[in-house]
C-alpha cells in the first residue's frame, strides 16, 4: 500500500466505512472499466445495424414535470 493511501484509512471517517463502494477504490475502478468498456466498445457494436432510440415523448414529460415541481 502506498502512503497516501494509508494515510486515508487511518483518518478517513469511519461512519462511511461500512457505506457501499467506500472500503476500497478498487470496486469504483472496476465499475469505471466496465462502463468505459461499454461506451467504447460494446455499445456501439450493439448499434450498429439499429435506429437511434427515441426519447422525444419522454423528455417533453420529464421536463413538464421537472418544470412544475420547480415551481
């Protein structure tokens, strides 16, 4: 372990300690690796050959609603 890293478990709050994703960085790293892997690669293959969704209705609903709730 490097020093750094030591050091934040050390001082790190320990009310997070059992919080999910907060006891190591490397689940978070994995996460990130599978969604950029994903994007880059299997999202686009998964596309290829298929009409872009259409969202339209749904954020005419989502920003009516998000309109009134802010008012």
């Amino acid at each position: 372990m490097t020093p750094d890293y030591e050091y934040v478990l050390k001082y790190g709050d320990p009310r997070v300690e059992t919080y999910p994703l907060m006891d190591s960085p490397t689940t978070m790293l994995f996460i990130i690796a599978i969604y950029f892997i994903f994007v880059k690669y299997v999202g686009p293959v998964w596309m290829k050959n298929r009409p872009p969704y259409s969202f339209r209705s749904v954020m005419i609903v989502y920003n009516l609603s998000i309109s009134a709730f802010n008012m």
